[in-house]
C-alpha cells in the first residue's frame, strides 16, 4: 500500500478528483494550504501599499491505494492538475504500513 | 448654503417688519431635505462603517462598526446640547463673527412651528446634525487599530464644540468666511479639510501602528469596502445636492455635477494604477471615487458639468499621489488615507471652485463669483483664504485636544492590546466566526 500526498493548484481540485474517479480511486482526503516552491510569493499593492506575500494558497490531497494503482493515480492526477506553468505543485508517494476501516475492522488493502 | 443665507436674510427683514414669521412652509423642499437627511445619515451608517471595516484587519473590524456607531450617537446628542448653537445660533443664521448665540442650547429657540427660510427649523437642525456626525466619524481613519474607545469618544465630543461647530458657523451660519464670500457648497472647508487634518495630527501625535511598513496590514474584507463605497456615493447626493436647501434648480445641478466628479475620479484613480503598476485595483477604484466626491463637495454649487469632470479627473491622480507620497515616502500612518484623499481633496476642491465657478470659461463656466467680486483672482483669495484658516485652526485645536485626552484617559492602547486586536481587548467580541 502507498500513501500519495499531492499539492494542486485549488482550481485544479475538481479535475483531479474526477480524474481520480474514473481510474476507480474513490476516496480521498482534502485539506486547503499554503506554501512555496518555485513559484515564490506574489505581491499585492493597497493603494501604494505593497505587500509580498510569500505562500501561495495551495490544496493539498491525500489517497491511501494499493501499490498496483500508484502509476495510474500519478498519471491522473498529473493530467489533470498541469497547466504547464510554474506552481503546479507535487506528488509525494510513500510507503503506507497499514489501514483500517474503522465500520467493519477490516484491514489491509480490504479497508482502502 | 447661500442660498439659506439669503432667506434667512429675507426672513430676518421681513420679521422686523411684521412682527411675525413671514415664512411658509415649501413642501418640495421640505421632502427633498427629509430625505436628504435620511442619505447623510446613512452615509455614515453603514456606507462609511463599512468602507472603513474592510480597510483594517480581521482582529480590529468591530472596532470600526463600534466606533462609527458610538459616534452617531454621540454627536447626536453634543449636536442637540450645543454644537448646532455654536454653528447656527437662535435663527439658524446668525451674524456673529466667530460662533453663533447660546439661544439653541438643548434646541431652545426651537418648537415644531418655527421656520428657517422654506423648511422647518427642526429639519434644518437634524439635517445639519448628519454632516456633524459624519465629520468625526471620518476621523477616526487616521488613528484606526490603536486608540482607545474611550479617548475616541472623548476626543470626538470634545473635536465637535471646539472645531466643528464653529468652523460650520464661519462658513455656513453667518461667520466670517461666509460673509467673506466664501464658495463652499457642502463641506470642504467645513467637514473634509476639518476631518482631514485632524486625521493626520491624530496620526502624528499617536504615532504609527506596530510593524507599520515592516508587517503587512492588508484590507481584511474588500467586498465589504466596495459595498460601503457604493453606499456613499449615493448617499452624497444627499449631502451635496440638498445642501441647497431647496428643491430647485441649484439641487439638481449639484447631484449632476457630483456624480459626475465621481465617476472622473474614480476612472482617474484606476487609470493611474493601471499605467503605474499594470493592473487596474478595486480599492483604486473606490479610492478614486472618494477622491472625486470629496473634491467635488464644496463646488457642488459653483461649478457646471465639463468643470465637475475636470475636478473629478484631477482629484484622482493628484490624490493618487498625494496617498503614495504620504505613506512611502513621509512614512506617515494616517492609516485609512484620510488626510491624502479627503484633505487634499477638500483643498483642491475649495480652490478649484473659484476657478470653475467663473462664467467666462465657456464649456467650464460655473454658477459665478460670490457677490462683490469680479475675478478669478478675487475669488481664489477668498477660496484659499478659507482652506488656510481651516486648516490652520483645525491643526491646532486638534494637537491641544490630543495632548488634553491623552493626560486624561491616554490616548493609545498598549502594545500586547494592540497585537491582540482592539475586538477581543476592548469590546470582548470577535467580528467573525467561521
């Protein structure tokens, strides 16, 4: 089992899931962030008043799947969530020990 | 304004020689003037309520709601006490130099019958009362996010007797600037330069915020800033066109000549950015307007169509500038804009409506001189004769007033209250929970 972590661009959000969806990926977890990469910070300006803002409003998602799946969810979920322009955020893929489906107690790859 | 003045003159003839009040009641113009008032007052609450609480942080938003609240309130009733006698004395008009009688302390000299001119001089009281609430309210831009309720209310009651109230009577009840001749339709000596300039001594003396030019302070709720923007620009149809006290011709002209100052400013504004930093803003926008209405304000009544545009169009980048020089390079934290928008506007306006008001600048000709002078330059002098007076009396009965709080009550919070946020430290309430 793999955990993968992506951060997306949030207008990408919709894209991705469905993405997600059709290769039979049907759960995940969303949480909204805010961070850096490459694409830095942008500056906002208040009637002369300039301000850099350093993080970038990013959403970041989680899915637990079973190792056969990861290819296709990275395939997904790059396809979806590019523009081709700096910022288009990460996919992290690491190992995941166990799972447990809280219901029924089933575990292992049955609980994802 | 004139035109009360002369009525009242009228009035005041006509009394002596009857022996009773001779005027009738105008019905137009008495529902143009109830209504009128109905806009002022919400000009205050909630369009500048509003506009001033998205401008400031999360943490401080109730502070602004709260404090143009208390305000209305309470120049309400220092108004009713005595600040509308020390403007307008017993008859509304009144010829002293300086301030008006004490005949209209706690509205005296007043029953639901008496007249000033065409109107009820109940009417006439309450719809001078919005701008002696509006002018303090303005204020409270230059020291957002720091000062004390308490200093704020006391500082407030006490800036309304000793600046407002008799400047409003120099200019409007019979003083000397109005004698002078003075063209200042609806408040740009009287409420913006006032305002203004106490705003920016405020913000000398208090000093800036924590952080301010290290620490980001962005608006917190720009939605809510547009919305209050839009507010007041209708309600300054209220404002400039009833004014004339009157629903008449001169009226209708000011509500042209405003909104049309309005949308120039408000283009200018935007344009500026636009040219300077690539993108149009909305708080640009919005400034801009502000800037227009505010220049606008004293040649509502002197001023025609193609004028007005001109005013409108200079009042947007010459605020414009003025906001940025302030902030950037004076590094002053008059932290709403009060002084660079509504006092530099305030100016430009009171002295461009002695330049517009002339009728020999075909498409630009105005309304004309005051009586007795016969030139733009006779004019100006009056005009800047008033702005300097202003400004000068306003500056320095605000720094004593400042200085008297301060040893009273203290001026400023202290630092952890500050970072804290004046919601939860003075009112023991946060303005969202989401």
């Amino acid at each position: 089992m793999k955990m993968m972590t992506a951060i997306i661009k949030p207008f990408k959000l919709d894209d991705v899931r469905d993405a997600l969806n059709q290769i039979g990926i049907a759960g995940m977890t969303v949480e909204e962030v805010k961070g850096y990469g490459r694409q830095k910070g942008h500056t906002e300006l208040y009637r002369g008043a300039e301000y850099l803002v350093e993080f970038q409003p990013k959403v970041k998602l989680q899915i637990a799947i079973s190792d056969d799946q990861v290819e296709a969810a990275i395939d997904a979920i790059c396809g979806a969530a590019r523009t081709g322009k700096i910022g288009d955020g990460k996919i992290f893929v690491a190992p995941l020990e166990q799972s447990i489906r809280i219901r029924t107690g089933e575990v292992g790859e049955d609980a994802l | 304004m004139k035109m009360l003045q002369k009525t009242a003159l009228l009035a005041m003839v006509m009394l002596a020689s009857a022996g009773a009040s001779a005027d009738e009641l105008n019905a137009a113009d008495t529902a143009w003037i109830l209504t009128s008032t109905a806009l002022v007052l919400f000009m205050t609450i909630p369009g500048l309520s509003l506009f001033y609480a998205g401008l400031v942080r999360v943490k401080n938003v109730l502070s602004i709601l709260m404090q143009c609240f208390a305000l209305t309130c309470l120049m309400s009733l220092v108004w009713f006490v005595v600040g509308y006698t020390i403007a307008f004395g017993s008859d509304g008009v009144e010829q002293g130099m300086w301030i008006g009688d004490f005949g209209n302390v706690f509205f005296a000299s007043m029953t639901m019958e008496t007249m000033n001119g065409g109107i009820p001089a109940t009417l006439f009281a309450i719809f001078q009362m919005t701008f002696a609430i509006i002018t303090p309210a303005l204020i409270l831009g230059g020291f957002a996010e720091r000062m004390r309720f308490s200093a704020m209310l006391l500082f407030s009651t006490i800036w309304l007797i000793v600046v407002y109230s008799p400047v409003c009577h120099w200019v409007w009840g019979g003083g000397w600037l109005g004698n002078m001749g003075l063209q200042d339709f609806a408040g740009g000596t009287v409420v913006h330069i006032t305002a203004a300039v106490a705003a920016l001594v405020a913000a000398l003396v208090m000093g800036p915020r924590k952080g301010f030019g290290t620490v980001a302070m962005p608006p917190h709720n720009l939605t809510m800033t547009v919305t209050g923007a839009g507010m007041l620009w209708v309600g300054w149809f209220g404002f400039n066109a009833g004014s004339a006290v009157a629903a008449d011709n001169s009226a209708a002209m000011a509500m042209l000549v405003t909104h049309l100052s309005a949308a120039s400013g408000s283009l200018a504004w935007m344009t500026m950015e636009w040219v300077r930093h690539g993108k149009p803003s909305v708080l640009g926008i919005v400034t801009g307007m502000v800037a227009g209405l505010g220049t606008i304000t004293p040649a509502s009544g002197s001023v025609g169509p193609a004028g007005a545009v001109l005013i409108g169009l200079s009042a947007g980048v010459i605020c414009y500038f003025a906001t940025n020089y302030l902030k950037n390079a004076l590094k002053i934290d008059d932290s709403l804009d009060v002084f660079p928008v509504h006092g530099v506007g305030g100016v430009l306006g009171t002295l461009l409506a002695g330049i517009f008001c002339s009728t020999q600048l075909g498409i630009f000709s105005g309304n004309g001189f005051s009586d007795g002078i016969d030139s733009i330059g006779g004019q100006l002098v009056v005009q800047a004769t008033g702005v300097l007076a202003t400004f000068v009396y306003t500056m320095v009965a605000t720094f004593i007033i400042l200085k008297l709080v301060d040893m009273m009550v203290g001026l400023r919070v202290d630092g952890d209250e500050e970072i804290q946020g004046l919601d939860l430290v003075l009112h023991d309430e946060r303005g969202y929970d989401l």
